[in-house]
C-alpha cells in the first residue's frame, strides 16, 4: 500500500511530504520558517524562499519526510499539481 503523500511545487522544484514518516522535529520550520510552517494551512508556502534554499532544508529532513525533485518539464509539473 503506498503512503499518503501531499504534493507541492513552485515551477522549479517538486516538494513532496509524507505525514506518516515525519517525526515532528520541527527542523525544517525551525531552519526555514518562510517556507514551512506549524499553524499554517497549507504549511509548505514554495514562494517562501528560493528553490535552492528550500532544497537544502529539504535535505536536513532527518525522517525522508521531506523530499524534492528539481522539476525539468513544466508540462509535468502541471499535470501533477492540483
Ligand atoms: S524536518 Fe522532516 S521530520 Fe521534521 S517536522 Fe519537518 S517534515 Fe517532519
């Protein structure tokens, strides 16, 4: 059975969270608070921040909560976005 996943993109990169997995350090809205939030719905904002910040702080995920995809097509990103 595959993990419920949420989905988020700013044309450049392609975050995407797994509830399931996350241990709720708090180090991703610690390490960058414009981008991932605690009280905020929906609490990954990609206009936060640059894509090379948000993929840095994507990789100090200590669950794989947390992990992105540079994007290469925008006709993808579009078909996958809701
Ligand atoms: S850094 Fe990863 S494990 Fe920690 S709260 Fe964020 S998503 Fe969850």
């Amino acid at each position: 059975m595959e993990a419920y996943k949420n989905v988020y993109s700013n044309g450049e990169v392609i975050v995407t969270y797994e509830p399931s997995r996350c241990i709720h350090a708090e180090a991703c809205a610690k390490g960058l608070s414009s981008v991932f939030k605690t009280s905020v719905i929906p609490w990954i904002d990609l206009d936060g921040a640059s894509s090379k910040k948000i993929i840095a702080q994507v990789k100090k995920c200590p669950s794989g909560a947390l992990s992105c995809t540079k994007v290469k097509s925008r006709s993808f990103v579009k078909d996958i976005v809701i």
